[in-house]
C-alpha cells in the first residue's frame, strides 16, 4: 500500500491547477515509489486491471470501459477486467434471489 504521501498524488498540478501529462503523474508515481532508484517504482500501467476490474464491478458498461481506457475493441479491454470471485457470485445470485443454492421452480400449468 501506499503510504499517505504517496496517497495525495491525485494527477493534478497544485500550482498551476492543469492536469498533469501521463508522462508527469508517471514520473511522480516512480518518484513516490522507486526504492532502488528512479526507474525501479510503480508504473500507471499496473493500475489499468484493477481500475478497469473496480469499475466494471460497480456497474460501468462495457462502452464505458473502452472510453476510460482508450480501447477500440471490446476484446482488448475485456483482457484488463478481471472481476473478483466475489463479483461474479454477487451477479450470480441474481438468477436466485433469496437463495443461490436452488433454480427457481416452474409450476407444471405453466
């Protein structure tokens, strides 16, 4: 984990109140992280799979993933989600609501 200093990094330049260049919150994200010298921290790439998985997650379309990724193709952003056993039994449950261990029965009139 990062700690709080690390934390405040919010991609945002506090003087001159412009977003930063990908190139700039990389190189603050290495500086804040690196601990066998520049080049050796974390990289913004890492943060694509759980950024694209959290926001997948909560709901966000696939359209919506592709946008926030740059993505052209949905085969290449779906490689980045990777939703977490407790995401796909959340989703599961809603073939059963109440209980997730039985399919719903049909009556035999029906």
């Amino acid at each position: 984990m990062l700690d709080a200093a690390a934390m405040a990094l919010f991609l945002w330049d506090r003087y001159l109140s412009a977003r930063l260049s990908y190139g700039q919150a990389r190189a603050l994200l290495d500086e804040h992280t690196a601990v066998r010298g520049p080049g050796t921290g974390w990289d913004l790439h890492e943060y694509r799979h759980p950024s694209l998985t959290h926001l997948g997650e909560q709901g966000a379309s696939l359209l919506m993933l592709m946008a926030k990724s740059g993505h052209k193709k949905p085969e290449n952003v779906r490689r980045y989600f990777k939703p977490s056993p407790e995401a796909i039994a959340e989703v599961t449950s809603l073939l059963a609501p109440g209980d997730s261990r039985r399919w719903p029965t049909t009556s035999a009139g029906a």
